[in-house]
C-alpha cells in the first residue's frame, strides 16, 4: 500500500502553502468581486440596463469560467496543476487590467469574458493541491481556509474599490486591482512545488468524457452539484446586488455601501465558512452525513435571515457618529453566517469522493455546475426580475431579491438528498 502523499510534508510547508493558494484565491474573487461596487457608475457611464449588468456580471463572465474549468482542470491533472495555477493568475489578473481602458459595454464584456477565461484554471487546481498536502481529517478546515479568502475579497473588493472608485474613477479601480495578481502568479510558480503523484490507474483511458462520466456517477455528486449551485443562485444574486439595493432602497453612498457589506462579508462569511469547516470535521467522523446535512441546516436558516434583511424598513436607522447604519445589515451579518454553512463541507466532500488522480477535475466539475448555475444565472435572474418589476421603482431589487430565496430551499433540499448516498460511499457501514 503506497504511502499517502501528504505524510511527505512539514506543519509549516502545508500552512505555507495554505497560506500562499488562499491568498492567490484573494485575488482570483477581488477580480470577480470589483464589478459589484462598481455596477452603478457603469451602468450610468455607459446608459445600460439592470439586465445587462446582470449579464455583464453573471453569464458574461461565468459561461467561459464554468465550461473552460473542466478542460483546464484535466490539463491540472495531467501536467502540473501548479503551473496552471500560475499561468491562468497571469491571464486574469492581465485581463482584470484591461477592463480599465473598455470604451463601450462590449469592450468591456468582452474583456470580462477573458477573466472569467484566466479565472477557469483557478480554484480546481488549489482544492486538489490542498487535497494532496493536508490530511483527510483537516481537509475540511484547509477548504474552509482556502474559502474564507472570499470574505477578505469582499471587504477590500467592496470597500476599497468603492473608496478607489470615488477617488479616482471606476476605471483606475481595475488597474490597482489587476496589476498585482500578476507577481503573485510568479512566487506560486517558483516556491510552491508539485506533489509527485502516482501513475494514473486503469480507471483513467485518457478520455476527458470517460472521467466526467464516471465522477458524474459517484454516488451523491450530480445532488451535491445540484445542491451547490440551486444555493449559489440565490446567493450570488444576493451578493451582486447587495450594494445597489442597499443604495437604491436604503439610500447609503457608495463607500458607505461597500464599507458595510464588506465588514459583513469578512467577519460573517468567514466565522460561518471556519465554523462549518470544524463542525463537520468532527461531525462527519462519527457519521458521515452530517458533511451534507450541516450545510443543509445552514441554508435554511438563511432564508428567514435574508428575507428579513431585504424586509426590514429602511427608516430604522442606528448612528455611528454621523454615519447613518441601516439595522437591516444586523439580519445580513447574520444570513452570511449561515449561508457560508455549505462552502467547505461540500468541496470536501468531493474531493472525499474520488480518487486521488481525478480531484482536480471533480472540484472542476462542482465548479461547473456551481458557476453556471450560480454566477451566471444568479446576478441575471435578479437583474431582469428587477426589471419585470420595474413599475415598483427603486424598490424593484428587493423584491427580485426576495424572489431568488426559493432556489435556497431547492438547495437545502439537494443536500438532504445527497447525505445518505454520500454517506454510503465513504463510510460504508452507514451512520454511527
């Protein structure tokens, strides 16, 4: 029997590595992030519709990542996954530049396509290295490490683009933001090395579709993806529009929008996504169904707590000095907490689910389903919901926003559904 892999590396080698991919995967969403602070001088600067914001985005964007994820995943796999990972932070961080000099709103989705392109070989290749290094019972946390760098990205994609932005104009936010990940692709590329795996087994002929069909085929995934990317919707939907419903109904500046909803982000998001992480840690060791059960309980939670938020009216007001802090924002803390339940227990358990050669296409193929699902329909269905109810006025987002909670509860439903064939798969004398 071989040795694991992760027995040949050091505490510190692990963390280091940890460390480097989380801050790598901070880039990867300020890049993604960005666009949200920056949807109303856009849209205003280039006279277009909520719908096309939508777009621009969600499909624009995730189309691209989505499907080239998979491809750029089995290249991980077969090549280096490092250098992939170097290489597609070049191509986005470049690209996330270039969105400064768009002269049109087709330039601009066009150079938004090229992110999402460079962003393709991202997240797969950095869950499969992190599979690889840590041990199977800290996967869950080193996951939930790696996406808590979403909440540091929304803080300072938020609240410091908004800052950058009213300082010195939306298209200078991209330069300062693009222009960094490229240094960053090239100190992956020379410190942080590539495991040396084991030769591929039978199992794998060489064809791309075989692999994507026996994956599709493990037990429990086509429900975990299911379930990933019915909550995604409601919650890129959220995430993307946040800010324009907080300025539009709530009647908060643009910093004051993306101070907010940043410091929600970072402190809610991330004590939910490491909480959940530990939880199912030591849950799921006892019985394995809690790994898909917790991020149901989660989501469920989420719903009351967003819908309270979207709710709750925009006159109550607290005061901190001159500033004026809508209490809505008390329920968004408290539904990022939750709705960040579902990120790490899921990508751990896929990568729980295959075997070692074939994680960096497995977390491709969640990411698909995820992205497509979520980032692309998501910040469209809200944008042209919003649009549909347009004769409401500037309260329109709330209740598209408020409409996009029903693809939560289709997701807590995908995860109730996939706990028990999961379970069976990886701890086949059932529950404890």
């Amino acid at each position: 029997m071989s040795t694991p892999l992760y027995t040949q590396y050091s505490t510190g080698y692990r963390w280091y590595v940890l460390s480097v991919l989380t801050l790598g995967y901070i880039f990867n969403f300020i890049d993604r992030q960005v666009m949200t602070i920056l949807l109303e001088p856009i849209k205003a600067e280039f006279g277009a519709t909520d719908t096309q914001m939508g777009l621009l985005t969600g499909l624009a964007f995730a189309l691209f990542y989505a499907t080239l994820g998979v491809p750029m995943a089995r290249l991980a796999d077969r090549w280096s996954r490092r250098n992939v990972l170097a290489m597609s932070m070049a191509v986005w961080s470049g690209m996330t530049a270039l969105c400064a000099t768009a002269s049109s709103f087709g330039q601009l989705a066009l150079y938004r396509i090229g992110v999402g392109v460079g962003e393709a070989g991202g997240m797969p290749p950095s869950q499969s290295l992190l599979a690889d290094v840590f041990p199977p019972e800290q996967r869950s946390l080193a996951q939930g490490v790696l996406a808590s760098g979403t909440n540091i990205a929304v803080l300072v994609g938020l609240f410091g683009g908004a800052l950058l932005a009213e300082a010195y104009g939306w298209r200078n936010v991209f330069w300062i933001f693009g222009l960094p990940g490229v240094a960053l692709a090239v100190l992956i590329r020379v410190t942080v090395r590539e495991p040396v795996r084991v030769k591929q087994t039978a199992l794998d002929d060489g064809s791309l579709w075989v692999a994507i069909r026996r994956i599709i085929a493990l037990p429990g995934f086509v429900a975990i993806g299911l379930a990933v990317g019915m909550t995604a919707v409601s919650g890129y939907g959220l995430g993307v529009w946040s800010p324009s419903f907080m300025i539009r109904v709530h009647g908060l500046t643009l910093v004051d929008a993306g101070l907010y909803l940043g410091l929600i982000g970072v402190f809610g998001g991330i004590l939910g996504t490491l909480l959940s992480a530990m939880l199912v840690d030591r849950l799921a060791q006892r019985d394995a169904r809690w790994q898909l059960r917790l991020p149901m309980i989660g989501v469920l939670i989420s719903i009351p707590t967003q819908a309270l938020f979207l709710l709750w009216p925009a006159e109550q007001v607290w005061f901190i000095g001159s500033r004026a802090f809508p209490v809505a924002l008390v329920f968004m803390f408290f539904s990022a907490i939750f709705a960040s339940f579902w990120i790490a227990p899921s990508y751990a358990a896929v990568q729980n689910l295959v075997p070692a050669h074939w994680r960096t296409q497995a977390a491709a193929l969640l990411l698909f389903i995820l992205n497509l699902l979520g980032m692309g329909l998501g910040p469209l269905v809200v944008g042209w919901l919003s649009d549909v109810y347009g004769a409401l006025g500037d309260v329109s987002i709330r209740y598209a926003l408020l409409s996009s909670l029903l693809f939560c509860a289709a997701g807590a439903l995908g995860f109730a559904r996939a706990s028990e064939p999961y379970a069976r798969a990886v701890q086949p004398t059932g529950s404890a």
